[in-house]
C-alpha cells in the first residue's frame, strides 16, 4: 500500500477546523449552511474545507434540492480519530499531567 493516500488522509484529518467538521458530521449528515452556522465562519472558507475532506477521501455528499449534504464516507474515521485521542490521553497521563 502506498502512503501517499494515507498521508492525504491524515493530513486531512489534522487540521483543527477539519477535525471538528468530522467529528460534527459523526451525529448527523449536515448541509454546509448548518457546518457555517455552528463555526461562524464564511461559506467559502467551510466549502473549501469540506472539499479536503472529499477530495482525501473521508467524507461524500449528495444534493438535495438545492443543499449539498455532507456525510463521513467510513465509520473507520471516527476510530482513527479516537484512536488518535486515546493515544494523547496515555501521553497525557505519561507525562504525568491531568486530562484535559
């Protein structure tokens, strides 16, 4: 297997708005309206995250009238990313500091 798909994914995944997105999306399949009210941010700066997660992968969407739902593609998303947050917990706890 190659990395370079890997390393588009986690990339992705690595970006503190993106992450959030994700994590959001994990309730529920969203339109972009709903992601931009949630974060505050302009429709452009959400659409363009939204579309690093597409292009990597991680999410799909579908239109609905005139929405564009967005949806994680693979549950095994949500198990990187806790256990990406399992690993900072130990790490945490490692080094002696309280969680957070």
């Amino acid at each position: 297997m190659k990395t370079d798909g890997l390393a588009k994914v986690l990339k992705a995944l690595a970006h503190p708005l993106r992450l959030e997105i994700v994590k959001m999306l994990e309730k529920e399949p969203l339109c972009v309206c709903v992601i931009n009210e949630k974060f505050g941010s302009t429709q452009p700066n959400i659409s363009q995250h939204l579309k690093i997660l597409k292009d990597a992968g991680i999410l799909t969407s579908k239109k609905e009238g005139t929405l564009v739902i967005y949806s994680v593609k693979y549950e095994e998303v949500f198990e990187i990313i806790q256990k990406a947050e399992k690993i900072i917990k130990n790490e945490i706890n490692n080094l002696g500091y309280k969680e957070v």
